[in-house]
C-alpha cells in the first residue's frame, strides 16, 4: 500500500552498464504520486538508460527500483516488464501503421471491461475524437504524438515514462503539446519521468528536474532554482544561458568585486560543494544570466555590442567589456543598437552565485 512517507517511484544506488562499461552510478531520485519528474542532460549521460531501467527493459548492476513501495528491480528481483503496469511514450511514436487509431490507442486495453467507451474517452481528452477511424500516416506529427500519450495513458499505468517525446516535431509545436502534456499528466494524477536534453521541455513539463552528467545526477531541484542556484558549473552552463566575470570577495563574505561594479549577496558567499566560505580577497567567477545585466543609459559603465539575437519582444545581446571580458544583457527590442556600439549597462544581482578559480583552471560549487 502506498502513504504519504513512501515515494510512487524510487531509484536508490542504481548503478547500470553494459559489459564491463558502467553507464550509471549510485544514481538517486524519488517520486511522490502524482509528480512529474525529468532528467535532463546531454547525449550520453544515461538519462535514457535509466529510464529503460525502470521499465524493466535493462538490468541493474547494483541498487534497487522501487514503484509504490514494490522492489521491481535489483540484483536479485527483476518483474518483466509487462508485470509493472508502466506506459511509455517515444519519440518516433511507435504507433502500429496498419491499425486505425482507434486500434492503436485501445491496444493495451485487453480485458478492459469497456474497451471501446475508453477508447473514445482518450481520444476526446487529446482532441482527436473525429480521426478514431483514421490511420497513423493521415495525421500530421503533433497528432501522431498526441495518439501516442492516448495509448499510454488509456490503461491507466501506475508509471508514465517519456523518451524524448517530442524531438522530432518544430518548436513551437513542441512547446504546445509540452503544456498540453502537463495538463494531461496532472488531470489524470498520474506519476510521470521524462527524459530530454531541451531545457525548455523540461521546464514547461516537469515539477521537479534532475540535471545528468557522466551518469550521476548533479542536481535535482525545481526550474528555478537550477537556473537561479546551480549546485556547480556544469549545472550553471547546462541550464540557461549566462557568462562568468572575474571577482573578488571582500570582507564580510557578503560582497564580490567586479568589473562591473560591487555585488551583494543577502547569503554568505560560499564557494565550494561543503559549503564552505570565501574569504577576503578570494578569486572567484560570479555567474551572469542575461536578466543580471541591465541596460541604462545612465549608467557610467559602458559595454561594446559584438552580437545580437532578435527575439522578438528583445534583443539577447553579447556585449564586451572594457577588460575583454563578455557578458549577456537581454534588451527590449525597441533598443536596436548597432554591433560596434558602446551602451550603458549596470549589474543588478538578486542572488550572488560564485565559483572559486583555481590553479588547474578547474571551479568548484557555488554560492
């Protein structure tokens, strides 16, 4: 039975590979019921491993699995796959292209006491009630998709695992069926984990996300505060866009030095994964996101442009210091200044995140 103390999905000292190679290790992460979660991170990290892992699809090498306080895989227990009542969504669909769609989302739905009436339900919550009798090659790929969360949601799984669900598709459809997904998933209660390496459909889906590097999880928090407080570097140059300036904390570990003027920090700055204060004079790198560097025209602080991206409500521009140094400001775009030009720009930090430069070259965590 399940209660509120025990987590719907839980990874503990999962550790995976294949032959002599470990792609995973002490791999940590638990669920409550009714939580999306995700793991994000670039190709070859694992992420896509551990989610074939929790399926049942690959064994583990050390740890366990937990759904809804069950032990589904470990070393020495491993339920099949088609034991654990989990859907799966892919990101080819892998829908049957000789069955309409009506037979392809009532598939898994053998011994259901009204398969027919549940059919028709899925179909109307994705909105395609009117294609039930159409094949999977009349459709376009959003609808294609929005079949394929049909069919895995229709026999209610306990688990809903997601592989990249929505690489193939443009953008903006991405980010459409990204919130529609969302809505699906929370309406229905159900547990879901994704995997991706787009940031953006990470955020727009998940409640809580898992940044993976090398097979272990460097981080797992909300959105913003992957953004706003990255654990360490990687973190900090995987999510978002942003540039590091040179600093140097001043006494009272309150206050960094930059080019760009001082920083405060309502917290102790800290530098290190422990936790660990810098001291006065500590050479350190202060993240800048884009939203940090304000433009002013008043300002006395003046920056080159070298790049601009037009985003239409703004500008993303690149701009260079007097040192050399480059950082990010997003602009309003009715501030269309040339490339070459000098702009006013001043530093507005409402959380100082700091990593100490050392003699390799190499930063530990931040602040």
């Amino acid at each position: 039975m399940s209660t509120h103390s025990t987590p719907w999905l839980a990874l503990d000292g999962l550790r995976l590979g294949y032959g002599r190679k470990t792609v995973v290790e002490h791999l940590a992460l638990h669920l409550p019921q009714g939580t999306i979660g995700c793991l994000l991170g670039p190709s070859g990290c694992g992420k896509t491993t551990v989610l074939r892992a929790v399926a049942g699809f690959e064994p583990v090498l050390g740890g366990e699995i937990r759904l809804d306080g069950q032990v589904v895989s470990s070393t020495h227990v491993h339920l099949p796959p088609e034991q654990r009542r989990i859907g799966m969504v892919f990101q080819d669909h892998a829908l049957f292209p000789h069955l309409t769609v009506a037979a392809n989302v009532g598939f898994g739905l053998r011994g259901h006491p009204s398969p027919d009436k549940r059919v028709a339900e899925m179909l109307d919550t994705v909105g395609l009630g009117h294609t039930a009798q159409r094949y999977p090659h009349e459709l376009s790929g959003g609808q294609q998709q929005r079949v394929a969360l049909a069919r895995a949601l229709a026999p209610s799984p306990r688990l809903m695992l997601l592989d990249e669900p929505f690489s193939s598709l443009d953008i903006e459809l991405r980010e459409r069926l990204g919130a529609e997904l969302r809505s699906l998933l929370k309406a229905a209660g159900t547990t879901a984990l994704l995997v991706t390496h787009d940031q953006h459909e990470a955020f727009a889906i998940a409640d809580e996300i898992g940044v993976m590097h090398q097979g272990r999880i460097q981080q797992w928090a909300s959105a913003y505060q992957l953004y706003h407080e990255p654990a360490n570097r990687f973190v900090a140059d995987f999510v978002g866009q942003g540039a590091f300036l040179p600093g140097e904390v001043l006494a009272g570990h309150h206050h960094v030095r930059t080019e760009l003027g001082v920083a405060h920090s309502d917290q102790p700055i800290r530098c290190t994964e422990h936790g660990d204060l810098c001291g006065a004079g500590c050479a350190v790198d202060v993240l800048l996101r884009p939203d940090d560097v304000v433009h002013d025209d008043d300002a006395p602080t003046r920056a080159r442009v070298v790049h601009k991206a037009f985003r239409g409500a703004e500008f993303l521009y690149t701009l260079a210091l007097d040192s050399g140094a480059q950082v990010l400001s997003l602009v309003p775009s009715h501030h269309n200044h040339a490339i070459g030009e000098a702009i006013g720009i001043r530093l507005e930090l409402a959380h100082v995140v700091a990593y100490q430069r050392t003699r390799t070259g190499t930063e530990t965590a931040a602040a």
